[in-house]
C-alpha cells in the first residue's frame, strides 16, 4: 500500500472530523458545487471519500480506493464501491453527471481518469472537477497543517491550465472555469 493510500486508511476519521472543525470552508466549497451539479440522472462522485459532498448534493454513486472512507460514505447513504478512477467499473454512456471534488491531486495521472469520466457520461452530460490549485493559497496554506498535511503532503498541484488541457484531450467541449477563490477553481465539461 503506497503512502498516500495508508493515510487515508488510518486517518479516515480525522479526515473527515476536518470538514466540522472548519464548517465555513465547507459550507463555501458546498455552495459553489451546488452552482453547478445539475440535479437529477445518474450521478457519481469519483473519489467520494466519506461522501461529505456527494450526500448533500444528491449523488448516490461513489467510488473510492480507501475501504475506510467507503464505510463511512455508506452510513451516508452513498452506494459506495471500492476502486481506482483509472477503471471505472460502469458502464459506456450511463451517468449524466460525475464530480471529482478535491481527487486529481491524489492521482499519479489525472488524464486516464478524464478519458475514463468521458466514457462514462452520456452525450450531453457534465464533468466538475473542483480542485486545490499549484500556487493558490489552499495549497500553501494546508500543506503544513496538522489533518490536512497528511493527506496534502502527498499531493501533486495542477494549474487551471492544466485541467482544462485534461478536460479538452479527453473530449469535453464547453469547459468553463465556474469559480475560483484562494486557489480552488472549480471547472465544468460537457460529453458532447
């Protein structure tokens, strides 16, 4: 098991105790995918984790590599399976919309997942990839913290840039950057 994957595993509760002890980033980062998760169809949320995202918003279907976090998007009434973005196990063209909230840092290359994510939707649906972007203050800020550094000091930062690349090489059209504060934008790509 890599290292990233074992913090996850031991310190699935600390995780997500970290989104009650800071209820206002939480709260800031919920509304702005609230903005753009359309409502309605068949949703996934790649990297559920607990499922702090993927319960408010509607979205049912999670997938994640850490059993831990599973277990606990379960109890939030996520249909949660444990796996890797890079093989997806659903079907062509079966989901209307998938989000990946705070996952492409984690990855050790977040393109297969976009191609996987385009296979996935249906024509017309959407991607939202909401992320800590390189140089933002997110970034530096929580990289050194107490929870969160063990999770960040693993990661890998990606520009705006970058992420739209992803989502054009994979085939998205109308990719747009929705919102960004403090270094977390939060792009949005249609399957044509």
């Amino acid at each position: 098991m890599n290292s990233m994957r074992q913090a996850f595993e031991e310190h699935a509760a600390a995780y997500d105790r970290w989104f009650d002890d800071h209820p206002h980033i939480y709260s800031a980062q919920l509304s702005m995918l609230r903005d753009v998760v359309p409502a309605g169809g068949l949703m996934l949320e790649i990297g559920v984790g607990s499922g702090r995202f993927a319960a408010p918003l509607g979205i049912h279907l999670g997938l994640d590599p850490s059993s831990a976090l599973i277990a606990m998007a379960r109890r939030r009434g996520i249909e949660a399976v444990i796996g890797e973005g890079e093989h997806l196990p659903f079907r062509d063209n079966s989901c209307d919309t998938i989000l990946m909230m705070t996952v492409i840092c984690f990855l050790d290359d977040p393109f297969p997942v976009f191609q996987e994510a385009c296979r996935l939707l249906k024509s017309g649906g959407v991607l939202v990839i909401g992320f800590i972007e390189s140089g933002g203050a997110i970034a530096t800020k929580y990289r050194d913290e107490e929870v969160k550094g063990r999770f960040l000091r693993h990661a890998t930062y990606y520009s705006t840039e970058d992420v739209t690349r992803f989502f054009s090489q994979a085939g998205f059209a109308e990719i747009a950057i929705v919102h960004k504060a403090r270094g977390f934008p939060v792009i949005i790509g249609k399957k044509l």
